[in-house]
C-alpha cells in the first residue's frame, strides 16, 4: 500500500467517524428548522431532521458507492455489487484507498481515482464544518461584501477563512500577486470605503 493509499486510509476512517456522528445528528432539527416552524402559525411539532446533516450522509453514502463502481470498472472491467444499505455503503467507503491505489498505479491517465481522492478530502472537510469541528483552513473562501472586484484583474475579491471573527479583515484577490507572490490584499480601512463611497449619493448639480 502506498504512502498516499494510507494517508486515504485514515481519511475514511475519519469519514466513518463522521457520518456515525452525523448520522445520530439526523434526528435532530436544526437551528433553521427551529426558527422557520416558530415563525408557522401551525400548532403541530415540527418533524424531527437535520436536513444538512442528513444531505451529507446520504451525499456520502451513494458517492462511496459510485466511486466504488467506476473504479472497479476501471480496474477489473467488471461491475460492482453492492447493496444499497448504509452498511453497504460503508463497504464501499472502505474499499476506495485500495482501489484509488490501484487505478492511479495501473490506468494513470484516468482522472476517476483523483475525483475519487478529491471527494474524500470534500466529504471530510465538509463533514466536519457541519460538527463545527473544522481544522485551519476548512472554511471556504467567501465573497467580499457588495460584490467588490480587483481593479487590476476585474474579478471578485475573496474574504479569507475566519475573517467574518476579525475586527477589521482585509479582503483578496486569489488571482493576483504582488511581487513576493503573495495574493493582492487589500486592507479594510481601503475596501470599507469603496463601499461607503458607493452608499454616498452625489451632490446635485
């Protein structure tokens, strides 16, 4: 087994952990769903289910399986049979460090292992932001407020991971580098007052 199959390896297990724990979270409302039946006027209790929870099991679930049987097409020329059961899908979840190995070893040119490998990274990550236990740098990069741009490249400026807990958070460009081939930044005092140049109505002639 290669040095990356078992780094994989560990992955799934981390995964297995996970969707055990969201799995028990299913059955739990969330937050949203709380506030959205307070705002009903329907008297009855609201159904018991984490919709984000639930679409990340389900979202793993039947990826593990489709990897599973692409890449054992790929590898055997033959069909995967695997029951569609969460035990089923565990199976599967387990199988993809070897069969990723494989392929990457055996069919180099095929991209279906690195699509595979991605997910499982993807399925962490985001499993773990559900359960707020999220690493340094899981959180994603989001959109800099009123859609701001970089005036040397035109395209949206970035606010980085954890910066909506800053006092004052620069925003980026994620295209651009100066000349230490650092991202462009832009620091907050300078992109808060393009926006409040924008709020600002002209004078009238």
């Amino acid at each position: 087994m290669t040095v990356e199959a078992t780094d994989l390896a560990v992955l799934v297990e981390e995964i297995v952990e996970l969707h055990r724990e969201l799995s028990a979270e299913i059955s739990q409302p969330t937050r949203r769903d709380v506030e959205t039946h307070a705002r009903s006027a329907v008297s009855a209790s609201p159904a018991p289910w984490n919709d984000e929870a639930a679409g990340w099991v389900l979202t793993v679930e039947a990826g593990a399986r489709d990897h599973e049987q692409m890449l054992t097409r790929i590898a055997f020329n033959g069909p995967s049979i695997r029951a569609t059961t969460t035990a089923g899908s565990l199976l599967a979840l387990r199988h993809l460090p070897w069969l990723i190995g494989h392929v990457q070893d055996a069919h180099p040119a095929r991209k279906a292992a690195r699509h595979a490998a991605n997910d499982l990274a993807a399925w962490a990550r985001q499993g773990r932001i559900l359960l707020d236990q999220a690493k340094p740098g899981d959180e994603p990069w989001t959109n800099a407020p009123g859609s701001l741009t970089c005036p040397h490249c035109d395209k949206p400026l970035y606010l980085p991971p954890g910066a909506l807990n800053q006092t004052r958070p620069s925003i980026y460009c994620v295209s651009c580098r100066d000349d230490n081939g650092r991202r462009i930044e832009f620091d907050n005092l300078t992109w808060l007052g393009v926006l409040n140049q924008r709020d600002t109505p002209n004078d009238a002639a």
